[in-house]
C-alpha cells in the first residue's frame, strides 16, 4: 500500500460532477492507505480537482497553487514531502502549461483517468518529475475504479453520462470532457444499490447532458433517462431520486411522462435556457428557439403542475444588443424560476465564440448582469415567500449552525432549517413551514 500513513486533501472546485469526482478519487487512494484530511498543513498528497467553465473558475487553480507551493517548501524544511496533482478540467485543457506556470506541480491529470491516479502519484514520486496525464484512455475509469465506498449520508451523487456533443459554441466542456459516453444501466443499479444499503436515501443523476442518457442495459438494448429512472425507483429504501442537466432537446415526453408517472422523483428541473433571444441562441448553437423552451415548459408543467424551474443563462454573449438582452428578461418575466445560476460571458480559449469580433464592454456585461440577478433574485423570492404555510416532506442532511437545528431540502431543493433531534438526519420528516428568506425556508417539524 503506497499511501500507508499518508494523508490526502482532495479540494474541490466547479460542478457536481467533480464533488463526485473528488469522492471516487479519495475512495482509490484509500484503497491505498490514504487517510483523508481536511488540513491542508497535515496532507502528503493535495489534490485540485479543477473547472475550466469560466476564466475566473480556471485562475483561481493558480492563486491556489501558489499557496500551496509556499507550504510545500516549509514541509519541506521539517523533512516532510508533499506532492501536489491538479485534476479536472483545467489539467484537461492546459496540461503541461500548468507545470510551466507552477512547477511545484507533481501530478496533471484529466478526468478520465481518475482509476490510475494511485499508480500515477506513486510514480511521479518515484522517478521525481512531473507527470502529465491528460488522454481519454480506451478504458472505462468507472469499471476500474474500486467499488463506491458507504457516504453516511442522506443524499448522494451518481454520475450516470460525461461528455457532451452538443457544441455550444461558448463552452468548452466538449473539449474537456470528451464526447458523450452513458455508463451501463447494470453498473449504476449497482452503485444505487450499494449507496441505499450504506443509508442513502437521495440520489442525484449527475451527467453534463444527463438527459442525453443512453447506456445499455442487460440485453445490450439502449435505456433513456427515463428508463433508467424508473429501474431506480424500484429500489427499495431509496426515497427520492433528481437529476441534472438538462438539455432542452433532449426533454424527451417520456421524461416528462416519468415526472407526473414516478413518485420518487422530485418536482425540480434544472434547464439551461442560457439566452431568451433567438439570434443569440442561434449563434450559441444551441438548437432550439425561446418559442420551443416555452413549449417544453408548458408540457413539462402540465405533466407536473407544481414542478420548480431552475436555469442558467449568459449575458453578454459576443453580439448581444439591448433588444435581445431584452428577450432574456421578457422569457424568464414569463416563465418564472424558483432558482437560477446567471453569468457574465467568459470567452474560453478554443471556443468558436471566443474568436468572434464583437465582444461586448465589460460594463455592459455588468449592468446586464445586474439587472437579470435583480429579476430573478425577486423571482426566487416569491417562489420562497409561496411556501409559507404549507408542509413539506424534508429530508435532513446535516446539522445547522445553531443548537439542535437541523438542515434538509424540500422536494424543491430549498435547504429547510428546523429544530430537531438528531436522530432525524438520514430521516423525511413533515415540517410546516413557517418562514422564508431568499436562500431557506424555516419551519417546525409536524409528524416523525
Ligand atoms: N461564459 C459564461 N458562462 C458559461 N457557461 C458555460 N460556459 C460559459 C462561458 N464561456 C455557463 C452556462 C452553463 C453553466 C454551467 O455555465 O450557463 O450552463
Ligand atoms: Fe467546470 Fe464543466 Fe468541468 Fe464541471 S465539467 S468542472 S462545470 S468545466
């Protein structure tokens, strides 16, 4: 065992998918001795696991490298060695040019090759160089990876789909990730199966385009979403089951069908609209129109009338005008998200955006911004405000800040606080809600 008496610190930045990511790895290295820490001082072995989404996610890796290589040399004076590997998306993208940026650097290593990283940190610090790693080998890492170690937790995560062939013209997870692959229907039965029996009670699909799910099931037969969501419902002692994200295209009607026909499944979708003007959504390749995401909305809320709406959007894509920020504001004025991520546009080296002329101000950018959070920030609101007086199942996750509260989620993933016994975490409990702020609702508990 290579890692006996060493520690790892895994820290993670970006997506769910690397959270996930980040506990596969810290499961492989502690199937060779590693033993977890969350100080960074005490670890023999410091992980970033990295995003590359936008410019400020990927630099941030560096201001964090350059901490660590100042803890690396004053270990180093107490005789103590520390190795320092960057995963995820930027060690995808950049590869050897983050060794030229920070050669404190042992390890670069992309995420398709998570189940070789305990042979790959063991030999960087044999042979004493640095290693890159950045291929999409023909090997599945999931089959290689040891099996999915108990969470102890409430709510779990479970990539499903990686990769993505859609081709936004401003995002580079195509490059990063890879093209899209779905893990058989067998393998991930298996993994739920093993993440309930260790006491999970929610499991969240994870894919970059997890409704593009196709994997093979037992017959070699394709399974969409769907499919595979109703084959999870099955297990018995798993309790609720989300996923995410969503392509518009990809809503399937038997997706749809799975949110009014599948009672484990939660009344939230997560659906990147990214531009509400269909120029820019043109120019974003992304393959519908604000008319068609409309549509979908309304067939997905006649399926499931309360379903909450989430959704990402972009302002200031390269072309953007003051008409077609416009028809952002006038779409999401109209469809009403109860939650929703919002950016300025970031250009990505490789991407066909980045090369287009007319960038917009970053000023404009800012206003923009503003004004979009300001919109959807009341939204939110509302959709919280709406809540008060009504119970919720909560499943509790994890003990608050005060004395005796604890935190869950509603079946609208609103974090819920409430005062309770312990004994409740792991447990769906009814809370009458009583209180709203713009991030939480609070409540009392009703019923064990
Ligand atoms: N600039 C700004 N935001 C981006 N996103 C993806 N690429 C970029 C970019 N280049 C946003 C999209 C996506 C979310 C994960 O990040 O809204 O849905
Ligand atoms: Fe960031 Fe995308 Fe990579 Fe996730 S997949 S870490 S969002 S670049």
């Amino acid at each position: 065992m290579s890692g006996a008496g060493k520690k790892v610190l895994v820290k993670t930045f970006g997506c769910q998918m690397n959270v996930y990511d980040s506990e596969r790895m810290a499961e492989a290295l502690s199937a060779e001795g590693y033993a977890e820490t969350e100080v960074v001082e005490d670890a023999d072995l410091v992980i970033l696991n990295t995003c590359h989404i936008r410019e400020k996610a990927a630099e941030k890796v560096y201001s964090e490298l350059g901490r660590l290589r100042q803890l690396k040399s004053e270990r180093l004076k107490q005789g103590r060695e520390t190795m320092i590997a960057v995963a995820g998306c930027v060690a995808q993208a950049e590869g050897a040019e983050i060794i030229a940026r920070a050669p404190a650097v042992d390890l670069v290593v992309g995420p398709q090759s998570y189940h070789r990283l305990p042979e790959l940190v063991s030999r960087a610090s044999r042979e004493r160089t640095s290693l890159i790693e950045t291929n999409f080998p023909e090997e599945d890492k999931f089959s290689h990876l040891p099996r999915r170690a108990p969470r102890h937790a409430a709510s779990a995560f479970l990539t499903v789909q990686e990769g993505c062939d859609k081709f936004c013209t401003f995002c580079v997870v195509p490059y990063t990730r890879g093209m899209e692959y779905s893990r058989p229907v067998s393998a991930i039965l298996a993994e739920a199966e093993a993440l309930v029996a260790g006491g999970v009670a929610e499991i969240t699909l994870l894919g970059q385009n997890v409704n593009g799910y196709h994997g093979e099931d037992e017959t070699g037969a394709a399974t969409s979403l769907a499919g595979l969501l109703t084959r999870l419902a099955s297990i018995e002692g798993l309790q609720r089951l989300r996923y995410t994200t969503s392509h518009p295209r990809d809503m399937s009607d038997d997706l749809i069908d799975a949110h009014a026909r599948l009672q484990k499944l939660m009344p939230y979708l997560h659906l990147p609209i990214q531009s509400g003007s269909d120029r820019i959504l043109a120019a974003m390749n992304r393959k519908h129109t604000a008319a068609e995401y409309r549509a979908l909305v309304a067939r997905i809320r006649k399926a499931r009338p309360d379903i909450a709406l989430s959704t990402d959007i972009i302002v200031g894509f390269p072309g953007e005008t003051d008409a077609d920020f416009a028809a952002t504001l006038a779409l999401v004025e109209e469809v009403g998200f109860a939650q929703a991520y919002s950016f300025k546009y970031s250009p990505r080296p490789g991407t066909p955006a980045a090369k287009i002329d007319a960038q917009v101000p970053e000023a404009v950018k800012i206003d923009r911004l503003h004004r979009l959070q300001h919109m959807l920030d009341g939204q939110q609101i509302l959709f919280n405000t709406a809540c008060v007086g009504r119970t919720f199942p909560v499943l509790f996750e994890r003990s608050g800040r005060r004395q005796g509260q604890l935190i869950g989620r509603s079946p609208y993933l609103q974090p819920v606080h409430a005062f309770a016994e312990p004994d409740l975490l792991g447990r769906i409990v009814t809370v009458e809600i009583l209180g709203a702020g713009p991030n939480s609702l609070s409540g009392v508990i009703q019923a064990a």
